[in-house]
C-alpha cells in the first residue's frame, strides 16, 4: 500500500455517468490531492464518523462541498435526494465536475447517481439504473434506495405534468 501512494497512485477510481459527475468509494485523505485535479465539487453523503479525513481537506483546495449524510444501507427522503440533485446540476452548469461518495460507492452514491440521470437527462427510473449498473452491478442495494427512486420517478412525473 505505502509503495501505491509514493507512487502518487489513487486507490479510488470515480465512475463517470456523465462527461461532469461521477461516483466512488470514499476517498482516503492521500487521494484528494489528485481528486482535487479534476473535481471542483464533492457530495458527501457519509457521516463524519466515517470519513477517514476532514471535510476541510476538500474545502482547503477550493472544492465546494454538499454534506448530505446518509445512514449506510439507507435511502435519503425525497426531499434530501431533490436537495442533493439540485445541487449537482447547479453545480455542473457552474461548468464543475462532481464526485459523489458515500463510504463503498454502491447503495448511497449509486442511488443519487441513477437520480442524477433521471433528473439531468429525462432518463426512466429503469434506463438510469441500467446505465449505473453498467459502471458499477452493486450500485443500489436495498428495497428502500430503489423504493426512494420510484418515488423520485413519480415526483419528476408531477413535476413535468404541473409544466405544461
């Protein structure tokens, strides 16, 4: 491990669901110097219990920071995931990229990632979570992230429906 970081290696490797927002596994705090490099915006969805570094690790390199905590194997409510979206698409029309972490990169991370792309691109709850599932099968994990999604889905209707 030690012969990884002097060699300036990342352990974390984001996968990108779009050319600006991407999904990992929590970073320790030898990645953020090269996280740094390419994102300008962090959503954390960890507590801080769980991070293994300080917030304003990303803060002291100029990264804008969304803490939005989420417990582990858990789903947001509908109003933390509208929250979260909001601020990533505010964000990437900013011209940022945005990583989003939770602590393995799966349930918490890919749940906002499939929102993400339903929300951004007018993907289906089905189509989104396809394409997720692509860069990483495990993201999602649990009955009430999905059952989080369909609801998400649901409000997205509403809200086009009330548009026009």
């Amino acid at each position: 491990m030690s012969e990884i970081i002097k060699l300036g290696v990342t352990m974390v490797v984001p996968k990108f669901i779009t050319d600006k927002v991407a999904f990992s596994p929590m970073p320790y705090p030898e990645d953020i110097p090269e996280l740094v490099k390419e994102f300008q915006a962090v959503v954390v969805l960890t507590y801080e219990y769980e991070l293994p570094y300080n917030l304003e690790d990303w803060k002291k390199h100029g990264v804008e920071v969304l803490y939005s905590p989420i417990e582990d194997f858990s789903a947001p409510t509908l109003d933390q995931l509208i929250e979260i979206v909001k601020w990533i698409d505010e964000k990437v029309k900013e011209s940022k990229k945005v990583l989003i972490h939770c602590f393995g990169g799966s349930g918490r991370s890919g749940t906002i990632a499939v929102a993400y792309l339903m929300y951004s691109q007018g993907l289906s709850l089905r189509d989104a979570l396809i394409k997720v599932r692509s860069l990483k099968p495990s993201a999602v994990e649990t009955w009430s992230q999905m059952d989080i999604l369909r609801k998400f889905e649901r409000y997205l209707k509403e809200t086009l429906r009330t548009k026009t």
